[in-house]
C-alpha cells in the first residue's frame, strides 16, 4: 500500500511559480512510476507530468511543456511539480498519483493504483 500527500498549492497570480510536493509513505517508492493529473469540477481529471523510477524519463502534456518540471528524491520520498509561468487555465485541484507499471508516456489515470488527496492552485489573472 502507497499513501500520498500533496502539498504546496495556493493563489499565485499569473506568471507566477509554485512547487508542489507529493510525499509517499510505503515501502518500494524508489521503483513506482510517478504522476501529476489535474481536475476542475465538472471536468474530466487530466494529465499533466509522469516520470520513472529513476527520475530519467519524464513526459509532459502539451499545455505544460517548458513551463513545468517533474522530479524526485527517491531517498526521501517524494516527487515534486514545478510550475512556472502559471496561467489561470493551470487553476485546478493537483493530484499525485503512483503506479507499479514501468514508464510508458501512453499511461492513463487507469494505470495509477495509487492516489493523493489533491491540492489546490488558484492562478488570478
């Protein structure tokens, strides 16, 4: 069993920057493939960053690419989310998730056993 508890969210206007935190408790995090999703009420979760056990392979969506950066620290625990030149359609509960499957940039939701509890970001305009 994973648990995950994100951290680090809040109000920021835009072009501003933020640094969210996922910690993980359990045992074997140094070999889960690791992912950030986002989710507005009313709409359907999203992908946003995943990276393999090793921190090596990252991949982005789209929307995101050069302005936010995935990585971890496997001997504490934790994966993290910079996210750079916020606009307010990055406004969105950010979620960290964890999965026993290896890296594969075709991964969905579905893939992800494991799930935070989320963590806001609110970018004004």
């Amino acid at each position: 069993q994973v648990q995950l508890v994100e951290s680090g969210g809040g109000l920021v206007q835009a072009g501003g920057s933020l640094r969210l935190s996922c910690a993980a408790s359990g045992r074997s995090f140094g070999s889960l493939t690791m992912g950030w999703f986002r989710q507005n009420p009313g709409k359907e979760r999203e992908f946003v960053a995943t990276i393999n056990w090793s921190g090596e392979n990252t991949y982005y969506a789209d929307s995101v690419k050069g302005r936010f950066t995935i990585s971890r620290d496997n001997a504490e625990n934790a994966v993290y989310l910079q996210a750079n030149s916020l606009k307010p359609e990055d406004t969105a509960l950010y979620y960290c998730a964890a999965s026993r499957l290896r890296f594969a940039k075709s991964m969905t939701q579905l893939d992800y056993a494991y799930w935070g509890q989320g963590t806001q970001v609110t970018v004004s305009s």
